[in-house]
C-alpha cells in the first residue's frame, strides 16, 4: 500500500512539471521543472529497483540523471544545458 502511495507521488511529481511545461508556467529549463523531474524519477528509481522492475528501472534512471544534469549545468555553471538542432 506504501509502494503504491510513493508511486503516485513520484508520478505526479513528473507530471506536475509537465503540465506546467505545456502550460507555460514553467520553462523546461527551470530549476522547479527540473527539481520536480529529478524528484519523481528518484522516487520512481527507487521503487522500480526495490520491485525488480528492470524495464521501469531502466527508463526512471535515465530520467533522474538527465535531470540531475540539467539541473547540475543549471546551479553549477549558471546557465541551462545547450540546445543543439
């Protein structure tokens, strides 16, 4: 029942940051969109390790380190990761 609680936490914490990404309310390169994303993916990391969900555990830690970076590039060198297209 704990796992499933966590679980919606974590999810509504990566939504959260979505929405307000598509909303306008928030830039994907903010510190709060990607403090929410780097929240929930750790969050879900955690419980898809601890569950021995391999494929969900693949996805949810590739989702907190890209996170992690941006938010990394974001306080350490004080601008948001490059945009390249």
């Amino acid at each position: 029942m704990m796992m499933d609680m966590l679980q919606v936490v974590g999810a509504l914490l990566i939504l959260a940051g979505f929405v307000g990404s598509q909303s306008g309310a928030l830039s994907p390169h903010s510190v709060a969109y990607l403090v929410l994303n780097l929240a929930g993916g750790g969050l879900l990391t955690w419980i898809a390790f601890d569950e021995e969900d391999w494929g969900f555990l693949l996805l949810e830690t590739v989702w907190t380190m890209v996170s992690a970076w941006g938010l990394g590039q974001l306080l350490v060198r004080g601008r948001p990761p490059a945009v390249t297209h």
